[in-house]
C-alpha cells in the first residue's frame, strides 16, 4: 500500500513538473518574440500575380515586367530580356519569413532611420491591373552594420533585419540583362539537344571554300559538309554548338541599330526541332577587337568581348578527330 502510494506521489510530481516544463517553453518571452518576429514582406500567393516591379535606390530606377511568364527589363523607354533565375530569387527573398522583429511604431521616427517616403530606397510590386501588392521602403543600417531598417510606406510599423536588399536595389541594370544570344539557355528551357541544323558563314572565308559550314543531326550524332563523318570528332562538334547557343554578350548597345550594315559581316542560323529559327548577325571585330550581334527578332545590339566572339567561328580543320 505505502509502494502504491508512494509511486502515485511521485507520477503527480513527475507530471506537474513536465507541465511546468512545457508551459515554460511555450510561453518563453524569448521564444514568443522569436515567433513574432517571423514575418515576410510580400504574400507568395500575392507574389505569383506579380506583373512588375520597380527598383528605385534614389538615384537611378528600373523597372521588371512580366510578359507571358517571362521577366524583362524595361530601362530608358526599351525592354530588355532579364534573367529570370535572378528575378526569381529577387522575388524569393520578398516572400521568405525571416526574422524580421518590430523596433518603433512611432512615426516620429521614420527620418532618423532613413524611411521617410520622400527620400527612401524603394521596391514596389504591381498587379496585372496596377493594384499595389507590395510598397516597401529601405533605410539605414543599425549600429550593428548588419541589419537595416525597413517599413511599409502605409504603415508607420518599423522592423530590422539582414539586408538582403541592396545587392538588387544597388546594382548597374546589366546585372538583370539576360545577355545570351539565345535567351532560352539560362534556365535550360532551350538545349543543344532541340537543335537540328546550324549553318555558319563565317565572313571572313578563313578555309577559302566560299562555302558556308553546316552542322546536321542525324539521330543523336551530327553530319558536317565540311568533314566526312568517319573523321568528324562529334565532342568537338557538341561543344561548338553549346558555345554558340550559349554565347553571351557583355552589354546592350542602344547607339547601334540592328539594321546598320556591319551586321552583313557573319552570321549563324539555328534551325530547331520545333521549326523556330533564329539567326545571329555579327560584326567583324573593331580595333579593340570586339564585336556587335544582334539576333532575329529581337532589335537589340549586343556588344561582345573578342574572345567570346572568336569562340563562335573555327575553321573546318578544328572538328577533325586529332586536331
């Protein structure tokens, strides 16, 4: 009898400091605050509605449109492609629940910290009507120098967190522009597998042939007017065709129209599988050895560094096994 009390005593004490234990994890301040402070700028269920986005660091702005589930960069009345991996990570920052704790709700406030909305770095996302999904104004570092302090502009409610903003807001507009010639490469949506013919002229008839190299699937293998297939080295002839699909330039050119002659120099077609075709024009190089393309379709002027425009162009010789 004195056992099974004994034991009784004990369960209760066991449980009513398991209680106490669990009751003290719950409501921990340190926790709860923690919980609250979670908190995500933009809703990922508003952000898949997302139809633009305006960068604005107080000197200069730009502007990201969305076009048939693709991203652009609209600068200086033009519209350039953009990368979209880029914008998507841009995005993924607005909508991930990070630690973000409320600092001041006084709107006194605002201007010590860098969020007056006059002034202010800022992002803004629009709808497919214009609706604002997102209005979010950047300011100051904390003493730290880690975190910053950001608010919504119809809201006097303060947080800090890690800056991860100034990265996107602060950079040169190239660091958007998807600068491959055949923009479809960057998430792989395009791939040397869907091509089925490339045709290069070369301009400068370096094999004095005045014959045009053409590059034909046959199954997975490729043909070559150029080299009988027993000697054609096919990895020679796969990572050409992967250079020039996945060629890129290094700036748009908005001084050069895309109609202007230079672009008779080359160019180089790409047939593919679903009967697209796209042609790149280049230019010869100039006297600091770059180039200019421009690509069907398009009307922009890509500048090119030298070497990755003398990628795009070999003599029939290179593709021969042993060469």
């Amino acid at each position: 009898m004195k056992y099974k009390q004994k034991l009784k005593i004990l369960l209760t004490i066991i449980a009513v400091l398991a209680l106490a234990y669990i009751c003290s994890f719950i409501f921990d301040r340190d926790r709860m605050v923690s919980r609250t402070a979670l908190f995500n700028w933009l809703d990922p269920k508003l952000a898949a509605g997302a139809e633009k986005i305006t960068l604005w660091n107080t000197e200069s702005g730009l502007d990201l449109l969305r076009k048939n589930d693709l991203w652009f960069v609209a600068l200086d009345g033009k519209e350039y492609p953009a990368k979209q991996l880029r914008v998507a990570d841009f995005i993924g920052v607005l909508t991930r629940r990070a630690s973000y704790p409320v600092r001041t709700n006084n709107a006194t406030a605002q201007e010590r910290l860098g969020l007056d909305g006059a002034v202010s770095p800022r992002i803004t996302v629009s709808g497919a009507y214009g609706q604002p999904l997102l209005d979010l104004l950047i300011g100051y570092g904390d003493a730290a120098g880690q975190n910053i302090y950001m608010r919504k502009y119809d809201s006097n409610e303060v947080r800090s967190g890690e800056d991860k903003f100034s990265a996107y807001l602060f950079s040169a507009p190239a660091s958007w522009y998807n600068l491959r010639l055949v923009p479809e490469t960057e998430d792989n949506r395009l791939d040397i597998d869907r091509v089925q013919r490339l045709t290069v002229y070369s301009g400068d008839d370096a094999d004095g042939s005045g014959e045009p190299q053409i590059f034909t699937r046959k199954a997975r293998q490729w043909t070559f007017n150029r080299v009988d297939a027993a000697a054609l080295d096919m990895e020679k002839v796969d990572s050409y065709i992967r250079a020039v699909l996945y060629a890129e330039g290094d700036n748009f050119n908005s001084e050069i129209s895309p109609d202007d002659a230079m672009f008779n120099n080359s160019r180089i077609i790409i047939e593919l599988g679903s009967g697209d075709v796209k042609t790149i024009y280049l230019s010869a190089p100039d006297e600091e050895n770059r180039r200019y393309a421009t690509v069907s379709g398009t009307g922009l002027v890509y500048s090119m560094a030298g070497w990755m425009g003398g990628r795009l162009f070999n003599t029939a010789e290179h593709f021969r096994k042993g060469e």
